[in-house]
C-alpha cells in the first residue's frame, strides 16, 4: 500500500519564482516516503516500527494536499524528523544483532582457549615424564631403576587417568556451550523473521519461505497465496488510537492464525495486510476455507469493542511461475474484492496457455 498515491502528472513546485526550474515531483516524494517504509519494515526495529510507518503515512498525505510554500515548511522538520526516527531504530537493531553475534564469537573464542590451556598442562606434565626417563639411563642399580620405573608408570597412569577425565569435562563444556551457541542462533533467526507486533511472520521471513516453496514444489502439488487487508484500518485507529490498533492487528493475526492449518505459513506483509501460503490446497478448497475465515474476522469484537472485516485475494501457482506473478495475481484479486464492497474473498484463475499466447 503505497504511503501517498502515485501521481506522475501532478508537480508540487518548491521554489516560489517561476524562474526557478528545481522542483520535485509527487512520485520522487512517494518514493522516498516508499524507501524509508521498506527500510522500516525490513530492519529489525521492534515496537517502534508500526508508529514511525504510520508516521511516514501521515505525513505523505499532508504532503498530498500541499500546494502552498508555507504548508510545505510546516511539513518540513515533522518529515525531517521521523526521517531520521526510521534511520536511528534500524540503527539500533543493527547494533542487537552485532552484540548478539559478539556474544557467540566471545562463547567459542573461550571454549577454545579452555582447549587450548588443557593441552598446554598435559604438554607440561609428559615432557617432565619423558625427562625422568631420560635421567633413569644414567641409574646403575638395577633395584633401584625398577623402583623409579614403578613409579614413573603410576605417574603415567594417573597422568592418563587426569588427561581423560579432564579432556570429558572440556568435551562436555564444548557441547553445552555449542548446544547454547545453536540456541542463540535461532532465537535471534526466528527473531528476525518474526513480526514484533503480531508474533507472526514478518515480511523478510514470508517473501523467503514462499521462495522456498515455489522453488521446491512438485509440478503437480497445488499451492495457494492468499492476501489479506483490514477493511477501513485508518478509520480504526483515528477512533480508538494506535494501542487499539495494534490490538486488532494481533486478533486478526490470532484469528487468521487459528483458521488455517498448523502447516500453512501466516506472514505480516504490510502496515494491515496480511499474507498465507497453503501447500497441497486446491484454488476451490483454499476459496471456501477463506470464506470461513472472513466470516470469522467479522462476527467478533476487537480491542474496545471496535468490529473489523477484510478482504482477501487469493489465487493458485502455475507453471512458470515465481513468486512475484503470483503476488501480482493475488493483489489483483484482492483489489477486486475492494471495489466489490469489502469483507468478502475473491478468487484469481492461473492464466491459460491460449492468454498466455496472447501476450
């Protein structure tokens, strides 16, 4: 959903003598307002990022019905500085990451030096063995050497016996540390393809699984893309505020989540739109399991008692396809299911060969 519309007739001049030629054009400021939004949303910038999108929003209509030099200097130092709101968060989650990643590094560069000193000890203790065997070739009595080689193979043993318990407790440090090393590197993966504010998947994640998918689907196993966009969102959030906002997101997701199967993907794909993969499902099955699930939107309450519906589009893989003709379907789909009144779900066939031909 494009933060301002596109207008590529309409110039908002910037100078106020016409002798003046530098201007900047709607589209360039739809663009740029574009740009600070994908940057957003593909960072790991945490709650902050759904207040600075719709910031980004609120600003790009302001700047939509500008046409005088002075409510354009009012709208200056506001853009300005959720601007540089959107650089400072992502930011911040780049320096997350690297202090997550210094962690892991300092955990392995310890585990190693462990390893290392525990050699350096058993280098020790066998080169002072091998110099008091040395020292027995010069020993004359005989009773005596074998007193002094009795000893020295107690000594071995113990060695040995020391050196294998040691060398377990380092190899069990190494596997829990590992052990806790994989952790960490899965949370901060899951993390960074989870959306902060509905716990779903994020858009990052969701473009990547899809990926996944189209490239490793069987020929003749069907897969579905479904769109999801909350009806009249802005309205909800002007009424009831962002908190609410955020509330009726996550029961959307919740109940988006609860109505498709435990192996279909749910992503986050925009500010209010919301996205599923369903593998091994038919166009005409995946329509009537979606319709129950617009039906379920609608009949509850959310937040303070605010009542949301949405529309879907949806349409089925083919062959040729990738994942960016298959969102374009579904996004048509789902426009349509908006000029058709809302709340509803709207199916996009696959296009024939002869159409195909056409083209």
């Amino acid at each position: 959903m494009p933060i301002i519309p596109l207008m590529s007739i309409e110039i908002l001049p910037l100078r106020e003598r016409a002798d003046e030629t530098s201007c900047a054009t709607l589209p360039v400021a739809n663009e740029l307002l574009r740009c600070f939004a994908l940057l957003i949303e593909s960072s790991d910038s945490g709650e902050t990022s759904e207040p600075l999108l719709q910031e980004l929003r609120t600003h790009g209509l302001a700047l939509l019905a500008a046409r005088e030099r002075s409510a354009l200097e009012t709208l200056t130092q506001p853009l300005m500085s959720t601007c540089q709101a959107a650089v400072a968060a992502v930011q911040r989650g780049q320096q997350m990451r690297r202090q997550d990643f210094a962690g892991l590094l300092s955990i392995i560069r310890n585990t190693v030096e462990s390893l290392a000193k525990g050699h350096e000890r058993s280098a020790a203790d066998m080169d002072a063995s091998t110099m008091r065997l040395d020292q027995m070739k010069d020993v004359g009595n005989v009773f005596h050497l074998k007193q002094m080689l009795a000893q020295e193979v107690i000594t071995l043993r113990t060695l040995a016996t020391d050196r294998e318990r040691e060398h377990a407790q380092v190899v069990g440090k190494l596997n829990e540390q590992l052990i806790l090393a994989k952790t960490q590197l899965t949370v901060a993966r899951n993390e960074a393809a989870t959306d902060a504010v509905t716990g779903v998947t994020n858009r990052r994640g969701f473009d990547r699984s899809l990926a996944d998918y189209i490239r490793d689907a069987h020929p003749t196993t069907p897969l579905v893309l479904a769109l999801f966009d909350v009806d009249g969102f802005k309205a909800i959030n002007d009424t009831y505020g962002h908190p609410t906002g955020d509330v009726v997101l996550r029961d959307v997701a919740s109940a988006i989540r609860e109505s498709i199967r435990q192996e279909d993907v749910v992503g986050r794909i925009g500010g209010d739109e919301f996205a599923v993969i369903a593998i091994g499902m038919t166009l005409r099955r995946a329509e009537f399991r979606l319709k129950q699930v617009v039906r379920t939107i609608a009949s509850r309450t959310y937040g303070q008692g605010a009542r949301v519906s949405v529309s879907c589009g949806v349409s089925e893989i083919s062959a040729g396809d990738t994942s960016g003709t298959l969102f374009q379907r579904s996004d048509l789909a789902l426009l349509s299911a908006k000029q058709s009144g809302k709340n509803c779900v709207v199916v996009r066939t696959p296009p024939t060969i002869r159409s195909l031909m056409r083209r």
